[in-house]
C-alpha cells in the first residue's frame, strides 16, 4: 500500500548516511516531507571518521528525486538549542512534525568497563542516550500542537536488550533508551503520541562495515575483513544471515509510524535475524 505516511512530516537525526537517510528514504517514498540532521563531523572518542556534509547533502538529493521537500541542517544532538531551532523551522515551514526517528548514534571506544576512559563514557551518554532525549524533546511540542497524535520511534539496539563485552558505555546508552522510551509512551499517551524503539542486530552501514568492529569481533586476525567477520557475525543470529539490511529497519520504522501501527507504543521490536534468541 503506498502512501502509508502521506501527507505526514518526519524529524530524522543521523540522517546524513546509514540507518537515517534510508530512513528519510523509506518515509518518503511513502509521502512524508522530512527535516533531517546530523553532526556532519567526526565525534571525539569515536575510532570511526563521521558523516560529511556530502553525504547530508546526498540524502537531500534522494528524497527530493521522490518530489518530496526536505529541509537539512548540520547540527550536534548533543547540543539541544540546535536540534531545537532545526524542529522549530522545520515545524514553521512544513507546518507540522508528526513522525520523529531519534536514529542518531556512535560507536565508541572498545574496552572493559574498568578501564574505559571517562571521556568515552561521557561522549556515548551524551550522543546515545541523552542526545535520544533531545531529539524527541525538541518535537513534542510541535507534535502536541498538531492535535493529531504522532509516533516516537528511538532507535536502540539488540544491545539494548543484552549485554555485550567490552561496549559498556554503548551497552548503558542502549538500555537507557529502553527506560526513556517506556516513559515517554506513558507520558504522551493522553495525546495518542506513540511512542516505540528498534533494536537491531548488525546492519549493513559505515558504523559496522569498519575495522575496528571487525577487529571486535575478530580479535586473533591483525587485519581483519568483511570476510572474516561475517561468519562470527553470522553466529549472532538465529537466521542464516551475518547482517540485515538499513531498509529493513526502515521498514518497521515505517510501521510503526503509520496508522497500521495506531495503538502499537511502548513496544520493543526487535529486527534482529533472531539474535536475542540467543
């Protein structure tokens, strides 16, 4: 069925490349209008070089091949006054939020918890956790001035929902947006916003393609490849596949956000190829 969310406006951070432009993607070619943002910019204590204006740019040019606007802006979700001037002229030019994917996320320094340095803690809460905060907390009011419900979705991880070594910080940050989720789903259920997280297992994008999580996963190889890693990534899940795709979760980004999904909130999905089962 096409035009699940037409008409509708989502507020997209990380969407400058991976989970977040296929996000934007995904929603408008369903018929939302978007306002996306991302840092544009590498993130300290993070081993892995981040987004660039190019690739902001590059999901500009994708969702407006599908005729649908967007309004992009480069800005940090550490620093709320930004997220929330980017919701504010969003909401003011498209006249309305009603959709926000809090997607925007870092992968950290690779150490146990006793040793890990308290700058790379600090950076992962900041981004992974409370920069979720910001993001949903720069569109509520837009979302409640619509009179028209809307739907959350925060996107946390399997890591969200188990525990992995040497990944404390992004561990914490995770289940924190478990908690933070459940409560905002009682907190704006009067005014029919849902609100639900994602957790997905390893997917197919720049965060998990790299060497350093390769060497993660495969410590005894000095250099190790995607052909390396994909069979102990493999080993993760249930299903006989090493990774999903990022359309895979933007695909139940798109449920969840649609009226299919209407009274769905407060719910954990899993697009996770089974690996919590194991």
């Amino acid at each position: 069925m096409a035009g699940r969310v037409a008409g509708k406006v989502a507020f997209i951070s990380g969407a400058a490349r991976g989970q977040g432009r296929s996000h934007a993607v995904r929603l408008a070619e369903e018929g939302a209008d978007i306002i996306a943002f991302d840092i544009c910019g590498d993130v300290e204590t993070s081993p892995l070089p981040g987004p660039t204006e190019e690739d902001l740019a590059e999901t500009v040019r994708a969702v407006e091949a599908l005729d649908r606007r967007i309004i992009a802006r480069r800005a940090d979700v550490r620093d709320f006054a930004a997220v929330k001037a980017l919701a504010d002229e969003g909401f003011a030019e498209l006249g309305r939020i009603d959709i926000v994917a809090a997607n925007a996320g870092i992968s950290g320094e690779l150490n146990p918890a006793d040793v890990m340095s308290e700058a790379g803690w600090r950076t992962m809460i900041d981004t992974n956790l409370t920069g979720v905060w910001h993001t949903a907390k720069a569109a509520i009011p837009h979302i409640r001035a619509g009179g028209r419900g809307g739907s959350i979705v925060l996107t946390s991880s399997v890591a969200g929902l188990k525990a992995f070594g040497n990944i404390a910080h992004y561990v914490s940050a995770k289940h924190g947006v478990v908690g933070l989720m459940r409560a905002l789903a009682m907190e704006l259920a009067p005014d029919m916003i849902r609100v639900n997280s994602i957790h997905p297992t390893q997917v197919d994008t720049p965060m998990v393609m790299n060497e350093v999580i390769f060497k993660l996963f495969v410590p005894q190889v000095e250099h190790p490849t995607v052909e390396d890693f994909a069979p102990v990534s493999q080993a993760m899940n249930a299903l006989p596949v090493p990774w999903v795709e990022a359309v895979d979760i933007s695909n139940a980004l798109l449920f969840l956000a649609s009226d299919e999904a209407r009274y769905i909130t407060g719910v954990t999905l899993p697009v996770d190829a089974g690996a919590l089962l194991k």
